[in-house]
C-alpha cells in the first residue's frame, strides 16, 4: 500500500494545480470527466444566460472543483459547496459570495445540511467528491466511501432537475455494482470511468449520471 509520505510529494498533476491556481490536483479529474461527459451540458448561453446554472459540489474542500466551476461557468453560474473542513484559504475569496457561489461546513449525511441545500436547489449538476476517513483496511474504506455516495445520490433524487447530471467518487469494493445500477435507473446514461489525474495506486473511481430522468409516473 503506498505511503501517505509518497501521496503528499507533489507530483505533475499537484504542480500543474498550483501553476493554475488551484488548491488540490482534484481539479483535473472533474475537467477530464467535463471534456468528456459534458458535464455542463444545458449551460446558458448570450441572452438566456440570466437562468442560473446550479451546481452542488459536495465534499467541496479544500474548493477546486468548485473554483473549476465557477472558472468553467462565468457570470451564470451559482455554485453550493458542502464540506465538513473548510475551505483552502485560496479559495475562500471566490466561495463566499453569495452572488455565484457559497459554501456550507457541515456534515452532508446530517438532516438539516441537506434540508439547508435542498432550500437552495433544484440543481443543474450534483458533484461529490467526498471521501471519508481511511484506515487502510479496503473493505472498511470502500464501506464508508459508498455511505458518502449514497447520501449523494440522495441530494440528486431530491434536488437535480431533469436533465441533470451527476458525478460521485467511490472506491472500488463491496457493494459498489449495486450503487451504479441505482444510478443507471435514474439517468438515461450510468457509468464508471477512472480519470487520468487519479493516482495509479488509489482504488477510487467515479460513478457518472447523465442526463437525468424524470420521475415515473404515478398510476391512476
């Protein structure tokens, strides 16, 4: 198992992140999966662009998702970040302006945090990148990353639009199959993919939602 000592010297991706004024290497994985999925897909455009694009980015910090979103986005867009640490000190002056973009420190499994998002949705595009607390032990890891991912799917039940998309980061193991198929009833398009930036010794991967579906009709 690779050292925590290897995992902080930085590598390309964590010098590139710095050259480009971002506070973690995490950014390239969300925009390797937007050149490729079309993430913000729906995004306004000229004239139409005064309908706000919402996005939920939970497990914001240290905020480069959230900064690659608003960066990504411009003037419409609004971005809701959720961690329970707080945001890097770099990406504090962007996050807490309350016209594109705010950010909420709490728990995302707790009751009232996702009443206190939700308030604020519905959303265009929910992003996770949560990660719990790792022990070493994989079972246990993928365990608590897939309880971060449920609660994630969660938020994009109750507050993604049709149409939406929605990105979460497991690890790999236990009854992750079962979580992608959640999402593959939901969105027309379900599926997993590894992105370039992530560590070649880390288990994680992303499980992506694409387009996302309207509820079922209820019968008469």
């Amino acid at each position: 198992m690779c050292s925590l000592s290897l995992y902080n010297k930085p590598d390309y991706w964590s010098v590139k992140a710095k050259k480009e004024g971002f506070p973690a290497r995490s950014v390239y994985k969300l925009q390797e999966m937007d050149k490729k999925f079309g993430l913000f897909a729906g995004f306004a455009k000229g004239p139409e662009q005064s309908r706000r694009f919402k996005v939920l980015d939970l497990g914001a910090a240290p905020g480069s998702w959230s900064l690659y979103a608003l960066r990504r986005g411009g003037p419409g867009i609004f971005v809701l970040g959720v961690d329970l640490a707080p945001l890097s000190s770099h990406a504090q002056g962007a996050c807490f302006d309350e016209e594109r973009c705010t950010f909420l420190q709490g728990d995302l499994t707790r009751r009232e945090i996702q009443e206190a998002v939700l308030a604020q949705g519905p959303f265009n595009l929910v992003l996770c990148d949560a990660a719990p607390g790792t022990t070493g032990n994989p079972g246990i890891d993928a365990l608590r990353s897939l309880v971060l991912a449920e609660a994630a799917l969660e938020y994009a039940d109750q507050g993604l639009l049709t149409g939406g998309n929605f990105v979460v980061k497991v690890f790999q193991g236990g009854d992750t199959p079962r979580l992608l198929q959640g999402i593959r009833n939901r969105f027309k398009t379900g599926r997993s993919f590894k992105p370039g930036a992530c560590r070649s010794t880390s288990f994680e991967t992303y499980y992506l939602g694409l387009t996302h579906l309207p509820p079922p009709a209820l019968e008469a």
